[in-house]
C-alpha cells in the first residue's frame, strides 16, 4: 500500500509522548490502601484464601504435608484456569469463546510491530447483514486486517466453490462473507478519511470447529482460514508498511473506530 503525504500528525504524537513523563512525575505514588484495593491483589487474595482453606481440610483428613501439597495445586490450577479464558473483553470472558482464542494468538504479535484492536464499531448496513463490529483490527507491517472469529459446529464439513460459495455443511455462507466484508470496507472508509489517504482493509474469518481442508482461502475477497492459523496468516505475508504507518493509522482506528465493548484488565 502506497502511504503519502506525511504531515505534522506523528510529530505531534512524539511531542505528546515526551511531554509524558513530566506530567507523570507529578502523579504520587500509590499507597497500601490503593495497592490493597487493586483487582490483581484482591484476586490473587481470593486465590491464594481458597487453596488455604482447601489445604487445611487436606491436612486434618490426612497430614500436613498431604495438605500443603493440595494447596499449591489448588492455587496453580486455578491460575492456568484463569489464563486460558482471560480477555481484555468481559464478553469473552470464557473457554467457547472464538473472539478470546484468535484474541491470544494475536498478543504475541506486539513484539512484531503489529497493534490490535478488538470489538470495534463500525457503522451497519441498510439490509441488516452485518452487527456492525470488527472483532479484531490488526494494524501491522503486512497491512490492516479486520478479523472475524467465528465457532461452527466441527461434526459439518467447510468447502468452497470456485472461490465464489462457502458451504459449512449444507449451509451456504455467503451472508456470513458478505459482512465481513462490508465491515472491512467501512473501516477502511472510516480510517482513509482520518488519515489522509486510502487505507486497504482485508477482510478475513478465522474458522474455529471444524477442519477446514486449506491454509488460506480468498472467497468472495474474503481470507478464509482456520482460527488456528490467525497468527502464521498474519506474518507471513510481505511487509507493506513502516513503523511510523503503522503507528498513524493504528491511532487514527483508535480514535475513530470506538470499542462495542468496555475494556477489563485481564
């Protein structure tokens, strides 16, 4: 993608970000009471309270040692559990979710130059079609991609054909096709007007259930893969974009795309 005239828009935003600092330094420090109050400290509190209740009736029905033991795994397995079905959305807040599995792949991008958006808004089509939100925009050297995750029942086939007709079962998706990509295209309208100049958006479904018989599809100008290969789908295509294109649209689909959803802290 052709990226043109560079004005004054990320020299602002590297004046902004030295300016942080000094205001920074005027914050004071936390105190106990704020430290004490702080989700993180109150759920590792619950965790650690809970295994030591568990490991007291362990250790009085057998011996201490027996108890100290359920105890530690008590708390470990409660700490996988929590980071397997951890989102920084609530609404995916669970194992099921799709949104929360391509969510995971897509955190190790970071280090790759890539930024993320989840559950953006974008505005609907007349007919319907679409529920208006891109469930992950992904900004990065390859381009920008709007991914939809989506779980399908794994006992139904996927096929295509032509290119032109996705079939899960005996259920033509063509529906499912179409407002990716008329999400795809809203962003990248919304995005190119922020900026300045045309911003391509790809539209993409990550297909969590069934197998899907291919490592990439295009059908109807929409990237079909398994869920699985979000992250490889990404990465290895040619880099299209530098680091500060990246940096300018990323910040302009943040201002200009709002989240469907409150953010948590995961």
């Amino acid at each position: 993608m052709a990226i043109i005239e560079r004005d004054s828009t990320h020299q602002s935003v590297q004046q902004g970000a030295r300016g942080q600092p000094e205001e920074a330094a005027m914050i004071p420090p936390p105190t106990y009471g704020d430290l004490l109050g702080h989700p993180h400290f109150r759920r590792w509190g619950l965790r650690i309270g809970v295994s030591a209740v568990i490991g007291v009736v362990f250790a009085l029905v057998f011996e201490i040692r027996i108890g100290f033991t359920v105890a530690v795994l008590a708390v470990i397995l409660d700490t996988v559990r929590r980071a397997r079905s951890s989102s920084t959305i609530e609404a995916w807040q669970k194992s099921s979710a799709a949104e929360r599995r391509t969510e995971k792949q897509l955190r190790g991008l970071a280090k790759a130059g890539y930024r993320v958006l989840h559950a953006r808004a974008v505005p609907r089509d007349d007919d319907g079609v679409s529920d208006g939100r891109i469930d992950h925009l992904v900004i990065g050297p390859s381009g920008v991609y709007a991914i939809d995750s989506e779980k399908w029942d794994k006992r139904l086939p996927v096929r295509t054909l032509s290119h032109r007709k996705l079939f899960h079962g005996p259920f033509n998706k063509k529906d499912r096709l179409d407002e990716a990509r008329w999400e795809a295209d809203q962003a990248s309208k919304i995005i190119s007007a922020q900026v300045g100049f045309q911003v391509p958006v790809q539209p993409s479904v990550a297909i969590y259930g069934p197998a899907i018989p291919w490592k990439v599809m295009t059908v109807r100008d929409v990237d079909v893969y398994s869920g699985g290969r979000a992250k490889s789908y990404l990465r290895r295509r040619p880099k299209i974009l530098t680091t500060e294109d990246v940096q300018r649209i990323s910040t302009a689909a943040e201002e200009a795309l709002p989240p469907v959803y409150e953010y948590v802290q995961a």
